[in-house]
C-alpha cells in the first residue's frame, strides 16, 4: 500500500518545513526558502517541488504561492487536520494549544 502523505514527509526538506509549521501551528504564517536555508537557486527548486508535494498529499494548506525578485514564498501557510494527524506519529509530546484570545 502506497502511503502518500507520509512518502511527502520522508525528504529531509519536508522535515524542515513541517518543523517550520509544526512549531508554529494553529498560526498560519509566511514561508520564504531563506526561512529554511533554501536559497541556492537550485535549492529554490527544491523548495518549491517539496511544497507542490506537501500540498498534494493534504499535508498542508496555503493561500497563494508567489514567486518574485525576493523568491518565492508560501502565503498563510499551515498544516491541515490531515497532515497534524499524519506528523504527529513523528512528533512527541503533541504540540501544545496555544491561547490566542483572553
């Protein structure tokens, strides 16, 4: 059987990038490649093939995808409920709630 979500997760650049929004999550926030040391231009690639591969198999949600002068960047990006429960088999203890309203 051919786990897709968890064969988006084996490279070590999609480790870096889960880690980024794990870290983060329930908070969307703005991916740039240099936020994850991607910023070589073949590295650039990289970036943007393991974030095609990462939404593909409904690890992770975003709202636009842009590639400019500064590099591409991943806009309001988080983890899906597919992709928490997927990752969190690799994560331990779970992540922790945060509070954001009193």
């Amino acid at each position: 059987m051919n786990d897709e979500p968890a064969q988006a997760f084996k490279s070590a650049d999609a480790k870096t990038i889960v880690d980024a929004l794990w870290s983060n999550w329930p908070i969307v926030m703005t991916l740039r490649a240099a936020d994850v040391d991607m910023i070589a231009p073949d590295r650039v690639i990289d970036f943007i093939r393991t974030f095609q591969e990462l939404s593909d198999a409904g690890l992770i949600s975003y709202e636009a995808f842009v590639v400019g002068p500064g590099g591409p960047q991943v806009i309001d990006t988080a983890l899906t409920a597919r992709g928490r429960a997927v990752l969190s088999a690799y994560y331990h203890p779970p992540v922790a709630l945060r509070q954001l309203a009193s």
